[in-house]
C-alpha cells in the first residue's frame, strides 16, 4: 500500500521527482533503511483519538524518537491510518509538545507513530531531543 508523499517540512531540496514511498509501514529495515535515525527516549505521552465518532484518550509511554516520527507502547486498540494527538514533554525541554501524527504501524500495542503538520519551533525541538539522546542500533 502506497501513501501520499508528506509536504516538504525539513527544509531539504525537493525536485518533484522523489517517487511515492512506504513511510513506515515497511517491515523494519535497520538503520540504512530509514529516511531518520531513531534515538532512545523514555516518556509519558497522551494519545487523542477519534472512536466511534467520539474523542477518546489513552497514556502510553515513547521508546524512540526520529525527525519524522515517534515509537510507543500505547494500550488500546488504535486502527493503523488513524490520525491522532499527541501530547508529550520531552527530556531536553520544558515545554508540553502538541504534535499531530498519523499511525503507520501496529504490533500488538507496539505503534509507530509519523508526524504530520509540524511547525518550525517544533521540529526544532525534535531535532534537539534527537541530538541530545542515544542513537538505537
């Protein structure tokens, strides 16, 4: 299955001729596979969801971060291509991030997560907690 191509938030060079491409819901290809390293983090997050045409809430806690997205264990059941809400406070920050992200992958209660809409101040905060956290192997 095929999604379409997130707009260019990164601030890379896009020359249109990128193809479409998995994001994230390939099986795990390591570290040379992957558009972002992932890095070790261990938080609480809150999770906002749409369920049965109500909102509902679940707390689960993040394991990785990338640029592009977060790993958490979240225990509820969340269809994979449900766009939710997060809400975290990061290690190397002070500040409750609000990020809004799609799921992309689910294993038990094992989810990626991939941002989407992600303004400048708070990408350079995921950058920060990237560059200040252990890199997964």
């Amino acid at each position: 299955m095929f999604f379409r191509k997130p707009p260019n938030i990164y601030g890379k060079a896009d020359d249109g001729n990128n193809s479409m491409e998995l994001l994230m819901s390939q099986p795990d290809q390591g570290p040379a596979g992957r558009r972002w390293s992932r890095h070790k983090i261990d938080v609480r997050l809150k999770v906002s969801f749409p369920n049965a045409g109500k909102s509902d809430f679940a707390f689960g806690r993040a394991n990785s971060l990338s640029r592009g997205g977060i790993g958490a264990y979240i225990p509820c059941s969340i269809p994979v291509g449900t766009a939710v809400r997060l809400e975290l406070t990061f290690p190397y920050s002070s500040t409750e991030a609000k990020l809004d992200a799609i799921i992309r992958t689910c294993e038990g209660f094992r989810y990626g997560l991939e941002f989407t809409r992600v303004s400048d101040d708070m990408q350079e905060m995921i950058v920060k907690n990237c560059n200040g956290t252990e890199m997964l192997q």
